[in-house]
C-alpha cells in the first residue's frame, strides 16, 4: 500500500501524521512526503530540507519529494501551477491513502496546499485514492477565527501508542523549528495532544482526522 502526505512546510507532516506515518513504515507500507514550500534563503532551505529527510528517515519513509514554492506567499501563486505540480506527484505515486492539511488552519498555505491536493486527488483519470484524511497541525489548527467553516472535528483516530516517542524523535530532528513551552510546537504539548486524543478513544496516544473519502 502506498501512503502520501502533502506538508505544506517541513515539519507538518510530523505534527499531524508524524505517529502514523512510523506506523504505516513498520507495517511494510511505502510512505511519500510531498514538501510544498520552501524558505526564502538557499541557508534556510538547506536547514529544512536536512532536518526533514532526518525526521524521515527516523520514520521510515520511502521518499520525500520536496516542491520550491515559495513559503508564506503561497496564495499569490497561480493555482494552475500548483494543481500542475500536485497531480503530478499524485500520477507518478498513485497513493490508495492520502493526507492533507485541514482547510481551515490559521496559515493560508495550509488552505491552499488542502484545496490544491483534493484537485489532484479527484477519481479521473485512472487516479483512485482509496481513503483521505484531513490532519491537525500544532500552531495552526487551534488558532484560526472559531467559526463553522474553520472548526476541526476529528472522526477517525489512529493508535500511535509504540510510536509516541518515535514521533517526539523525529520533530526533535527540526531544531529550527522547535519552541519553548506553552508554545505549542514542542515536545511536551505534541506528547499533550497525543494523550488527549487518545483518551477519547481508550488508548494511550493517538493522532487524529477528519475523514474526507472513503472507498470501500
């Protein structure tokens, strides 16, 4: 089975699926990472993208593409072009599990990278993604306007218990991006999440979604 993530900045992927993806690797599942953005300085991007085949790595996933749109400004850029590059990475992995950001975070890349993978995830064309899941992102989910359209509701859940400390490990990897309690990227308040989502369902730690598709 193959599983792609789209991150719309490095580091995502292991806040909302990083649990999951450990997973998925262990059971003999192949994992794809599509970075979305980069940052504005050849310093910074090199940081990044050394930081994030670490986390990776650590998690066992098969590849990590990474795309050079710029970071922050997403939005500005035509979405022709983003569509463009998402179905293209869609084509050549062709996923039967998909994750993409919740399309109501705070950051309007997340928005954006959301809308553009469910246009490359459409059932055309030969493309038939099995299931797709919406997931949390720490500093980003929990901030935007409480309002209907933006509200996060959780329906599936997934057992992250032997990889609570895995996942800790692999976000350990993104040192740039690591901040000091309360904030909420950090290692004790993912661990805090991690519990609170697996109270709901009876385990020790969890990570959660919204379900968007399902074929069965």
């Amino acid at each position: 089975m193959k599983v792609l993530v789209f991150a719309p900045h490095n580091d995502d992927e292991v806040l909302g699926v990083g649990g999951t993806i450990a997973k998925y690797a262990a059971q003999g599942h192949e994992v794809f990472i599509c970075e979305v953005t980069k940052s504005n300085t050849d310093e910074e991007v090199k940081e990044e993208r050394s930081e994030a085949l670490a986390a990776h790595q650590l998690l066992g996933v098969k590849e990590t593409i990474f795309l050079d749109f710029p970071i922050v400004t997403l939005r500005e850029t035509p979405l022709v072009k983003i569509n463009a590059e998402f179905l293209k990475v869609v084509e050549d992995i062709r996923p039967n599990i998909a994750f993409i950001p919740h399309k109501g975070d705070m950051h309007m890349d997340h928005t954006v990278v959301s809308h553009s993978a469910m246009v490359a995830l459409r059932p055309i064309n030969g493309i038939k993604v099995e299931n797709i899941y919406a997931y949390e992102t720490l500093s980003e989910t929990e901030w935007n306007l409480p309002t209907v359209d933006n509200a996060y509701m959780p329906n599936v859940w997934s057992d992250i218990s032997k990889f609570i400390d895995l996942k800790k490990e692999a976000m350990n990897c993104y040192q740039s991006q690591l901040k000091h309690p309360p904030h909420p990227r950090t290692l004790e308040i993912i661990e805090a999440l991690a519990k609170l989502r697996g109270s709901t369902v009876g385990v020790p730690f969890a990570e959660s979604f919204m379900l968007v598709r399902r074929l069965i």
